[in-house]
C-alpha cells in the first residue's frame, strides 16, 4: 500500500511539474525572450499569444510597454533630427554669406543687407539653444520652482509695455481688460509663457490688426485669454501647435526668428503647475489662446 501511494505520489507530482512547465515555465521564458531582444534594442518585437488568464495579461502589458517605448524612441529620433536641422539652417546661410562677403561676390553696397540676415541667424541660434536648455532644464523635475502669490494683472501690464516697440512697429492695436487679480504660481516661469504668448500674437497678426487681452477672476478659476487676429491656424494644424518644432508656416516662423519651441515650452510649464492652456481660432474671430489656473 505504502508503495501504491509513493507511486501515485510521485505520479501526481510528475504531472503537476509538466503542467507547470506548460503553463508557467514556458510562457515565462518567452517573456524573457522577449525582454532580451528589447534590451538589445530590438523595439519591434512583439509576443503573439492567445491566452486569457493573467499570464496573457502580462503578455500583453509587456507588448503595450513596448509599444509605449518604440513612441517614445520615435520622438527622441525626432527630436534629434529637429535640433539638428535647426541648427544646420542658419549655420548654412552665415557660412554662405559670410563666405560671398570675404570673395567679394556681393557688391559693397548690398553687404549691409547680408551682414543683417547674418546677424539675425546668430540670434535665431542662440534663442534656439536658450530654448533647448530651457526644455531640457523643464523635462528634468528639478526646475527651479517656486511659486508665490502675486499681481498678474500688473504682471501682464508689464509684458504688454516690454514689447511696445514691437507691436507698434506693425501698428497693432491693443485693448487690455484686466481686472485686480492674484495668484499662486512661480511668477518667472509664468512670465515666459505670457511672453511667448503674446510675442506669437504680435508675430502672427498682419499690420494694423489687433490683439486683446482679457483677464477674468472667478471663484473657482483665474483665465487669461490672448486674442489676435490674422490668418487663423487651420483646424488639421490645431491640435499639432503644442508640439516641439511645429510651425503651420515654416517660412513665416523662421523669418521671425522662430524655431516652433515656444507653445512648447509655455505649455510644459502650464502643465507643471496643473493649469491649462486652449486655443481656438478661426477667420471670424482670430485666434485666442486661454489659459486657466485653478483657483
Ligand atoms: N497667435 C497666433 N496666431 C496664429 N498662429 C499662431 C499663433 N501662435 C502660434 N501660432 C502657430 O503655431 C506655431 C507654433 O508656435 P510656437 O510659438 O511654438 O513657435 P514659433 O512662434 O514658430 O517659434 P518660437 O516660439 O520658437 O519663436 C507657429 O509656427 C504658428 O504657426
Ligand atoms: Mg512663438
């Protein structure tokens, strides 16, 4: 009898080791396959499978992680050509230039025009570096943050006032509403999201155009709306301006010095104090950005 039941036993436990091999050991090792041939930077590979009990959802939670990372490579390349396209453009022209001046292919009395694009190169590629250290600098966690309680109708006064030369240069009108208001964020960063936000109003209005700007204080939020007219952004473009590098009208941008970081940057920062940027824009109406901050 005692050696019926080690038989059995034994049996018993033989079988439950090939069920387990069949349904843990396996499935586990592909698994590691799996997270080998990811490792080896093969983002691609994916775990074809059928099953429906936890072991399939791991499965599949590893096959989302892996799409969620061939995303975020797919940016990073982005990214990178980019940078390296913005830089390469006006490095292309102040060589260009530069080189024509000295052979004296350019008459002397044109130079002055040359030696102003040049300049304005220069300048489009440190604002572009000042831009990259900026984001870089955000994307860390560790930006400097510190908010405090302060007058944002005053604060968007003086930004309207620090751009005066350029809006009446194009002889834009500005109508300002904007009631006593406080709030709670980190004044500096706050200070270039209006500052992106309205030179992009002043930018992208034609001459004679006008720009307002609203400042509403509800009980439960404070928004700023900035509202310009000008040719409106068109819709498929719309929801693609907050990205990195986007510019609707790549000639327009860069002959304003732009490299399609600023909606970017204010947006990251909106975000990092949990408030809200929006924007609508047709012919009609123009195009208004809103951004809310919680009360
Ligand atoms: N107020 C606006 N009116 C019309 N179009 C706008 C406005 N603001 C932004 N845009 C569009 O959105 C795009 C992205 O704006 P963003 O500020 O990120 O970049 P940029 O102004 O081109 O360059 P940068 O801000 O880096 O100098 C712009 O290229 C422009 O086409
Ligand atoms: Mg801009």
């Amino acid at each position: 009898i005692l050696l019926i039941s080690l038989v059995t036993v034994l049996i018993i436990g033989g079988l439950l080791i090939l069920l387990a091999s069949h349904y843990i050991v396996k499935p586990v090792k592909r698994l590691t396959g799996a997270a080998k041939e990811m490792a080896k930077g093969n983002l691609d590979f994916r775990i074809k499978h059928s099953k429906k009990d936890e072991i399939g959802e791991l499965m599949d939670s590893f096959n989302h992680m892996a799409c969620e990372l061939q995303k975020i490579d797919k940016i990073r390349e982005n990214f990178v050509s980019n940078v390296s396209h913005e830089i390469q453009s006006p490095i292309t022209a102040i060589r260009g230039f530069t080189r024509a001046i000295s052979d004296g292919i350019i008459p002397t009395e044109n130079q002055k025009e040359y030696l102003e694009i040049i300049y304005q190169e220069t300048l489009r590629l440190s604002k572009l570096s000042d831009h990259l250290l900026r984001l870089a600098s955000l994307d860390s966690d560790n930006h400097p943050f510190y908010p405090a309680r302060y007058r944002l109708d005053e604060q968007l006064r003086r930004m309207i006032l620090v751009t005066e030369p350029l809006w009446t240069e194009k002889h834009l009108h500005i109508e300002l509403d904007l009631q006593d208001c406080q709030v709670y964020v980190d004044q500096d960063l706050f200070e270039q999201v209006w500052q992106n936000l309205i030179n992009n109003a002043i930018k992208y209005s034609d001459e004679n155009g006008w720009i307002e700007v609203l400042l509403e204080d509800n009980t439960e939020a404070v928004r700023v709306h900035i509202n310009n007219t000008g040719q409106a952004i068109p819709e498929t473009d719309l929801p693609h301006i907050f990205e990195r590098f986007y510019m609707v009208d790549k000639a327009r941008s860069q002959s304003g010095g732009g490299n399609g970081l600023g909606l970017s940057i204010a947006k990251k920062i909106i975000e990092l104090h949990k408030c809200k940027i929006d924007v609508t824009s047709n012919e009609e109406e123009g195009t208004c950005f809103t951004v809310t901050i919680p009360g």
